[in-house]
C-alpha cells in the first residue's frame, strides 16, 4: 500500500506494527487487503509523528471539507508554527536552517545582503543599519 510504503521508509512492516501497537497478522492482513482502518492509520500517523488529520485524508477515511481546511485561512490557522516556517522557507527557496538563529544573525550573514552604511560621522551605526536584499534569481518578464 502506497501510504504506508510512504510513512515507514526504510521501517519493515514488523516495526510498524510494533510501534503503532498494531498486531502485526492484522497490519499484514489489511495492507494485502489494501484497506487500512481508520485505527490502523490513526495509530501509524501517531506512531510516525505525522499529521494525523492530512493522513485520514490520503487513505480516504474523511474528505477534506470534513476536516474544514478548505479554505485558505483556515489552514493557515490550522497549522503549526513549524510547519508555516517551512512553508514560507520552501516559497523563499532558502534552506530551513536560516530559521535556527535569530533574524537579526540570519539577516546579517545572508548572502543576498547588501548593508547600507552612512559616510555621515557621529551617528550611530546601530540605531541606523540599513540594508537592502538582493534577488538571488532574476525576475522572469512577459517577454520571456
């Protein structure tokens, strides 16, 4: 079955099993079935520290109107902060990790910055450090 093919990795079905706390003659049964039950996939999704609702979805238990999260907004809300912090990574293009640090040392080490210093004296460079990010890629035009 795809999805537990998906979920496990490199675990074997015996170590699914084991850690979802599901017999394994049963977990067996409905993966060569190709049906799990609502309780094997529940226990598997929480077993592999998954989203438990995103995985009822995949193996057809509920729509995505049950879960409310046809919207936008909705699932904006419904998100965890981790997993909207990988998203805004993933539409930046940048590596997750520039997330681990505070922005202000992310910021001043990125690659794609440009730090504005005045050539004025007696101003503090702390209270004014500007700085301008650079496109890493150029924006495509209508003529491209």
């Amino acid at each position: 079955m795809k999805w537990v093919d998906e979920v496990r990795g490199a675990d074997s079905i015996r170590e699914v099993a084991r850690r979802s706390g599901i017999n394994q003659a049963t977990l067996n049964r409905q993966i060569n079935l190709d049906v799990l039950s609502f309780e094997s996939v529940r226990d598997i999704s929480r077993a592999y520290d998954r989203v438990l609702l995103a995985d009822l979805v995949a193996t057809g238990h509920i729509a995505q109107s049950d879960i409310g999260t046809d919207d936008i907004a909705n699932a904006l809300y419904a998100a965890s902060d981790a997993q909207l912090v990988a998203a805004v990574a993933m539409r930046l293009g940048v590596d997750l990790s520039i997330f681990d640090k505070p922005i202000t040392e992310a910021f001043s080490t990125a690659s794609n910055i440009t730090h504005l210093r005045p050539n004025v004296t007696g101003i503090d460079q702390d209270d004014d450090d500007r700085a301008v990010a650079r496109p890493t890629d150029p924006e495509p035009t209508d003529e491209q």
